[in-house]
C-alpha cells in the first residue's frame, strides 16, 4: 500500500502515451499536483510523487487500483474538507481507483464519506489481540445501518484483518473473519502473504464465508440480540436467505439461540441451514429458531435458507 504526496506543483512535459500504466502514473501524478496536493507525508515518512513514479520506471508497477489515505501529519485542515481534493483527483485520473478514507472516525466519516470516497474507516487502528478485534467490531457496528452499495460501493472499515500474525486462537480468527465477512467489510489481509500457514490459509481462502461478504444485496449484518457475552448477529442475503452468526465472547461453552423473529424471517417458517465452516448443510429442518453450541471464544456461521 502506497501513500502518495506531492512536493512540486511541476505538471510539464509530455505524457508517456505509449506504456499504459506509465501513462496512468503521469496522469494521476499531474491530478494530485493540480487539485494542490502539496505534502501529505504517511506515517511520519515524507513520499514523494516523483520518487514514486521513477521507482515505477525502474521496477514496473502495475496501475494503480486501490489508495488509502492516511490522516498521520496531516496540514491540520478538517478530514471533510482534506479528503475531497483527493477524491477530485481521482476522479480525473482516467482510470478506476478504490479510495479508502482512513481519519480513524474521528469525525464520523460514516455520515459523509460516500460522497467522497469508496471506503471509511470506523475506528482507531487494530492490533492483533482478542479485545482489539471485538472492540473495532462493536465500534464499527454503530454505523451498520450508514452501510450500502450503489454507484460508489461504500463500505465501512473496522481496519485491516489481523488472521495469520499469531497473536489470536484459530478460534479467535475464525471470529474475526466471520464477524468482517457478515459486515461486509473490506477483506484486506494484514499477515505475510508469502508465509501464509495451512490453517490460515483455511481462514481466509474459505469460499463460502467470502460468498457472503460478497453477497450482492449488499447489507451489513447487525448484533440483532447481545446478552452478556452472548452474540447474535444477522443480515440478508440475495435469494430471501439470511447470514447468521453466533459469537461467545465468554470464558465456557455456552448454546446460543437465534429467533426467527429477531433476524428476519417469518416466524413459522422452516429453514435449512448451511454451516459456512463445517461446509455441509445440517440434516435438521429449523422451525422458529436455531440453537447451537461453542467454545469460548468461538462462533457458528451459518446461511439460512427458507424452504416453507
């Protein structure tokens, strides 16, 4: 992921037709500086725009498709006002580009960024500890309702996925993962990618739970019931289906039950139920409810399916 700022308002010289992606870079180079872009230096580190560009001479880079933008160092201006220069520089970029807004929530960018950008984030930075992660969960959760696709595709960003780092149980990741997935948060892995273990990769290459994250309807899941430790959350899928996932937060194995009546489907209905992580749908038909049991620490993921 690459900060990008700008330190010369220069914009002479031709445009290097000829190789597409250099010809993107030039471009998206000559937008920031013209929408005065002067200096955003990332996390402490001054980088420079023309730097970048001659690293992407020498080591080609593909074009760009995905920019988060820091608040670290900012020039003090308000995140409303920062954010939308670059969001005109994008847009004249000549080229998709996801934007992702990164302030922290500071300012509650979920009441104004899909007017600037792709993505916001909801809260402070992660880190890979089990109340971290819950936190950010809950923290993000108060903006589900804020959540919607459209034109822009605007997500809310509890930050990045901690699965892989090792500071969490497999339990505890599988959690993790669920709990993004349902919100349909963006998926960006935050562990070494080239030393990715099998039971990581279990986690994070497991299709079905990405299925729902990708669902098309669009709608971030909610904590439709929370007593004590004990989670329900749920949200609609395409097909008249529902996401459903129960989390124990608690220290002991515990059963939690979902009601129909409190995750959206009729209450005499007869449901099956896949389980997302079991990859098998159960045996058993549903009726008005569905009870399961888990560790601590620990969920079930599942996607109901009306049939009656």
């Amino acid at each position: 992921m690459v900060n990008i700022s700008a330190t010369s308002r220069t914009t002479r010289g031709s445009v290097p037709k000829n190789n597409k992606n250099e010809y993107y870079k030039e471009r998206l180079r000559r937008n920031l500086l013209a929408n005065g872009l002067g200096s955003t230096p990332p996390m402490g580190k001054l980088c420079q725009v023309n730097s970048v560009m001659r690293a992407g001479r020498q080591n080609p880079l593909p074009g760009i498709d995905y920019l988060k933008y820091d608040n670290c160092n900012n020039d003090g201006s308000k995140p409303p006002v920062r954010y939308p220069v670059m969001t005109r520089a994008l847009m004249k970029a000549g080229r998709p580009i996801f934007f992702s807004l990164c302030e922290w929530g500071d300012m509650h960018p979920a009441l104004w960024g899909f007017k600037v950008g792709n993505s916001w984030r909801t809260t402070s930075d992660i880190t890979d500890t089990w109340e971290s992660m819950v936190s950010r969960a809950d923290m993000n959760e108060v903006y589900a309702e804020l959540a919607r696709p459209g034109g822009w595709n605007v997500w809310i960003d509890p930050d990045m996925l901690e699965v892989g780092n090792g500071g969490m149980t497999k339990n505890e990741y599988i959690v993790h993962f669920s709990i993004w997935a349902i919100s349909k948060a963006p998926l960006l892995l935050g562990c070494d990618v080239r030393n990715v273990t099998k039971e990581t990769m279990d986690i994070i290459a497991n299709k079905e739970v990405i299925a729902v994250n990708q669902d098309p309807l669009g709608i971030q899941a909610k904590k439709v019931r929370s007593e004590g430790d004990l989670e329900v959350w749920a949200g609609p899928l395409t097909g008249y289906r529902v996401a459903l996932l129960l989390v124990n937060r608690g220290p002991w194995r515990v059963s939690i039950t979902a009601d129909w009546d409190d995750i959206g489907i009729p209450p005499n209905s007869v449901a099956e139920a896949r389980d997302l992580w079991e990859h098998k749908t159960l045996r058993k038909l549903f009726v008005g409810n569905l009870t399961a049991t888990m560790n601590s620490h620990a969920c079930k993921m599942y996607v109901l399916k009306p049939i009656a």
